[in-house]
C-alpha cells in the first residue's frame, strides 16, 4: 500500500470511527449475546473460509462492545470522588490543559473509541461543561493519531508513514479546532440538546470534515513523508545478520534433517532480497550512488548463498532419498536460483536505472510514480506469501499466491496501458521517462512471477495447477539485467 493510498484509508477509517461512536453511545447489551452466539456458530460449523472469517469478525464485535461497557462500569465510581470536581474546576479554567490530558488519556487507553465515549459518559453524568467536553474530545483525536506512531516508532520506513502522515493531519485539524473553539467561543446548542449528545455530534462532525479537507492534501503529504521517512541500507557483512550459517554439514547426508537446514539459509537469504528490493524505488528518488553500491555488496552476498546452498542441496541427494525428498529438493534449489535472479534484476537492472534517473535529473509523472509504487507494494506483498508457502506447503496459500501472481500482472498490464495514453496526450515528465517506466514494471513483473514460482510444484501435486502453468523465468536473464 502506498503512502497516499494509507492516507486516504486512514481519514475514512476515522471518520468511520467517529460514527461507531455514535452508535456504541446507545445501549446495544442486547446485541452481545447474539452477536457472540452468531460468531461461533458460523465459526465451528462453517465450511467455507471466507463464513469463518465472517464469524470471527462477529465474535470480535461481541467482545468489543462488552469491552466498552466494563471500561464505563469500571470508571463510573469516579464521579463520585472528591478529588474529580476539584481537577475538573482547574480544567474548566485550563482548556489546553484539557486538551493535552484528553491526547494522554487516549493514548493510554490505546483506543480513542473508548476514550470519546468515556467523556461521553462523564458529560451524561453531568460532570463535563460542553467547552471542557469538547477540549477533551479534540486531544482524544490527536491522541488516536498518537496511539499508531507509537506502536509503530520501531518498524521500517513504510510501515512508520502511513501513522506519522495520519498523525500530521489529526495534529493541525486538532489544534487548528482548538483555536477555533478559544478564540470564537461558539455557541454549542446546535450540536444537540446535551453535552453528550454534543460530543458525538460534534466528534463526527470533526472527522468527517477533517477528511473533506485533508484528502486533496494526501498526494503532497504523501510525498513528502516518504522523501523525509526512509532507512538506512545497512552495509554488508560476510554474516549479514550476524548468524552463522544455517547449513549444517553434519546433517547433510540425512534428508529429513538436510532439507530444513536448507530451507533456513533460503529464509536468510530471502531476507537479503527483501532489503535489497524494499529501498529501490527510493533509490529512483534520491539517487544515492551509496546506497546503490551498497546494494551491489548485498547481491556478492546472495550470490554466495545461492551457491553455498546449490552445492549443499547437491551433496544431500542421494540414492536413499524417498520421491517426496527429492521432489523438496528441487523446489528449494528452483527457489535458490530464483531468489539469486532476483538479485541480479534488482542490483544490475534497476540499480542502473536509478544511476540514470539521478544523473538525467528525470521525474516521473504523478500518475506514473503513483503505477510503480502500487506495483512495488503488491510484489513486496507477494514475497511474504512466497516465503510462507515455502515454510507450510499449505495448498491453500499456494493459490492465494498465484491469484496474487496474476493480479501484478494485471497491474503491469493496466500501468503500461494509461502510460501509452499518456505518451498519446503527449506529456513531457512520461515521454522523458518511457523506457525507465516500462522497463520498471517489467523487472517488477518478473520478480513478483519468480517469488510466485514456489506454488507450481505445491499445485501440481494437489491437481489444481493452473493451465498457463509455471511462469517461464528466462525472460530476463541476469546478462540482459545489467
């Protein structure tokens, strides 16, 4: 998923939020029981998956609305204590403070669901002014945006964008609301005739127009979040993660204990691949000649590993083995030369590319640039269900991977057919970058059929291969990568 396509999720899954808020404000106790009754039996007695998914989203609900309710029962005896009139009073004078303690209390609860309708709750009892309610409220929003920037401050730089570029946008609408509300000091009645029913009315009202006007703004912040949000390649080492091989030489005349030892290192050096392709679109941006050798190193190191694990896998098969050892074997050595072609397409092909795009100072178009990301995405998504099915077998997944599979190659297909009409309007950025553009999303397409390529022999054994079969893997060699 890119950036913006993050962004655009994120402020209707906000706005969506706000309306849940409405609906959980009303007592729907009675809705848990049969929502928990529905969920489980759709859950042990349903035979397609899709139904067992349903019932686990059931039971999800269930639980949350009983959740919700023990937090109100829980916090309701605080309106009875002696300290609470007293901080609410200094709050009442202290609408920043509210604000602040209002972001806090939402991060804490890690749920700004929970925490709007807890102030919900306290101006149902009469504890809340509408002024202080609403203060409350607006540092409960920045607060939800808090809550993903937390939990996420650790993870890679794409997976830290999505969350900061959220939080950006409930940030100012929050702040710039609080102004509003300090300065103007509006009239509350028209939101409703309670505070509660204020603070629904006007949580929602935030939200949705929070997105009103923030959507037009996803492509310039998503922009420039992913130029300022990146990782660092890290230079590479004879043990890139510092574990030692995963080959054990003792083991290798002993299948059953041979092949998983090869599957490890192939886990090892998958993720080599992954860091070697996740920052290659980024390298088309900033031109890091750094990071593009860096890159070069990391595929020296899978081409070692491809080899240490051909010749290990060659050394395993014997006379001894049984049809479904050798079968295994020759899955893992196919997906060892495959992952070391993909280095070769990633360092060789589009490592140049980005030489070339720094060098020529090219820009891609919007449309174009918006086509490659979405692509990169779907593969990097492919890769990860790739590497599953080479750890379970799971058949299952094996068709979840080729229906993968095919969707990229839509995509490429869809890509490269607006970037023709492009070219017929006659657009300078997508005439200058024609050849990196279509080149691209065939390196792209190519990689993505290689990681697919794992579910073929899975399918094959289960009778569901697909009548186009195997993808051919010559289409780009190595040689024509450079």
């Amino acid at each position: 998923m890119t950036t913006v396509a993050g962004l655009t999720i994120l402020l209707g899954a906000d706005a969506g939020s706000a309306m849940v808020v409405g609906v959980l404000s009303l007592d729907l106790s009675w809705a848990e029981p049969l929502l928990i009754v529905a969920g489980v039996a759709a859950f042990l007695r349903g035979q397609d998956r899709q139904i067992r998914q349903i019932g686990r989203i059931l039971i999800g609900v269930a639980l949350l609305l009983v959740s919700l309710r023990m937090i109100a029962t829980a916090v309701e005896p605080l309106g009875s204590d002696d300290a609470v009139p007293i901080l609410l009073d200094y709050l009442q004078t202290d609408p920043v403070s509210a604000f602040i303690i209002g972001a806090l209390f939402t991060w804490l609860l890690h749920s700004s669901i929970a925490a709007v309708l807890l102030i919900v709750a306290f101006s149902h009892q009469d504890l809340l002014s509408p002024s202080l309610a609403v203060s409350l409220m607006l540092g409960a929003n920045l607060g939800a945006g808090l809550i993903a920037v937390g939990l996420t401050r650790g993870a890679e730089a794409p997976v830290r964008r999505i969350p900061l570029g959220n939080l950006l946008f409930r940030g100012f609408g929050s702040v710039a609301a609080l102004i509003a509300l300090l300065v103007f000091n509006p009239p509350l009645g028209f939101a409703g005739s309670s505070t509660s029913v204020q603070i629904v009315n006007l949580h929602l009202a935030f939200n949705v127009l929070l997105a009103a006007v923030c959507l037009p703004l996803t492509a310039f912040a998503g922009g420039l979040i992913d130029r300022l949000v990146t990782d660092p390649l890290p230079e590479p080492r004879n043990n890139l993660t510092g574990e030692p091989s995963a080959l054990d030489q003792a083991v290798v005349h002993m299948p059953s204990l041979a092949l998983p030892s090869a599957t490890r290192e192939l886990l090892r050096m998958s993720r080599i691949v992954e860091m070697m392709l996740k920052p290659i679109l980024e390298l088309y941006q900033s031109g890091d000649r750094a990071r593009i050798r860096g890159l070069r190193r990391l595929d020296d190191e899978v081409n070692e590993i491809h080899s240490a694990i051909k010749l290990y896998l060659a050394e395993t098969i014997h006379s001894d083995m049984d049809e479904s050892e050798a079968r295994r074997a020759e899955e893992l050595t196919n997906f060892a030369i495959n992952l070391e072609q993909i280095g070769d397409i990633l360092a060789r092909n589009l490592a140049r590319r980005a030489n070339v795009i720094s060098q020529s100072k090219l820009v891609f178009s919007n449309e174009g640039w918006k086509e490659l990301t979405e692509l990169h995405g779907r593969v990097l998504t492919t890769m990860q269900l790739a590497l599953n099915v080479l750890i379970s077998r799971d058949p299952e997944l094996a068709r979840q991977l080729v229906e993968a599979k095919e969707k990229v190659r839509d995509l490429e297909r869809k890509s490269n057919w607006s970037h023709m009409q492009r070219l017929q309007r006659g657009r300078s950025k997508s005439i200058e970058t024609s050849d990196l553009h279509l080149e691209t999303t065939r390196a792209l397409e190519l990689i993505n059929s290689l990681f697919a390529s794992i579910a073929y022999p899975i399918l094959a054994e289960t009778g569901d291969l697909p009548d186009s079969g195997p993808p051919k893997l010559a289409t780009l060699r190595p040689s024509e990568a450079g």
